[in-house]
C-alpha cells in the first residue's frame, strides 16, 4: 500500500460532491505516477462530512472538533466518499452518500469524546466505528462508507474487471 500525500483544502464554493471526487483523483493521480508495473489498479478515496452544506472536513484542533459536533449533534448528516479507481488510462470514479442522524450530545459529553482523542484526523470530528457509536441513532445507507471506505463499491469494481 502507498498512501498520498495531497492538499485537502476545499477549494472556493466547491461542491461537496465535486471536492471529494477531485481529492480523490489526486490521491489516485499521484499514487499512480508512483507505479511502474503495467497492469496495477490504484484506488484513491477521499471522505467528508456535509451539514447543511457546509463541508466538514478533519478539525485543526480540539475547539474546532467540538464546534464540528455541536454543529452535528441531534441533526442529521451527510457522509460522501469519492472513489477514483484507476489502470494505466482507464478511471472509473464514483461518490457514496450515507445519511447519518446523530443524538443531541450534552456540553459535558463533547469534552470527554474530544478529549479522548479520537476525532483527530476523523471528517466531521467523529469515528463511527469507536466512541462516537454511542451518538448515532440511524444511518442510511452503507456503513463502510461512513467508516472512511465504501467496501461494497470497492466489491463490485474489483469484480467488474475481471
């Protein structure tokens, strides 16, 4: 596995949709330009966080974390994952929505989960997967997806190019 490194800013009124698909393919692009043997699928996958709009993507710090989550917290959500996969010039490229509708979380309980660390590198400041499980009350849609990596897509376009 290579990992890229790539600006993530969200470029000036960037389309939620749009944004994860260009960082996506950037991800790809370079990972890509990297690799020598013929033949190799390279995937590029870029995942955020969408309230009202407004892109949410990993918070700078602990204060931005619980503004995230305040913003979240007894709403619902959505998390969009762009999927660029990639061999030699062929690309397929694809966006999973989830919805995800979260608790109302008390001032008390945004210090403790910020103060866990986990929402650190996290789109929307939360993991799905860990801590922040106790706050989700419906998803709909493809969990994998909210995780960080469709597995479901990831499935059927590995099972395409055979």
């Amino acid at each position: 596995m290579e990992v890229a490194d790539v600006d993530e800013s969200v470029l000036r009124g960037e389309a939620p949709e749009a944004y994860v698909l260009r960082v996506a393919r950037a991800k790809a692009s370079q990972v890509a330009g990297r690799c020598r043997k013929s033949g190799t699928v390279v995937l590029g996958a870029d995942t955020t966080v969408v309230a009202d709009g407004e892109i949410l993507g990993k918070p700078a710090n602990a204060a931005d974390a619980v503004r995230m989550l305040t913003r979240l917290a007894g709403a619902v959500h959505e998390v969009l994952t762009g999927v660029v996969m990639r061999s030699g010039e062929q690309e397929i490229a694809e966006v999973v929505r989830t919805r995800v509708h979260l608790l109302p979380i008390a001032a008390d309980e945004l210090q403790w989960y910020v103060g866990t660390g986990e929402p650190e590198g996290k789109a929307g400041a939360y993991a799905i997967q860990g801590l922040a499980s106790r706050f989700v009350t419906r998803i709909e849609g493809d969990y994998t997806n909210v995780v960080g990596l469709p597995v479901p897509l990831l499935y059927a376009l590995l099972k395409e190019r055979r």
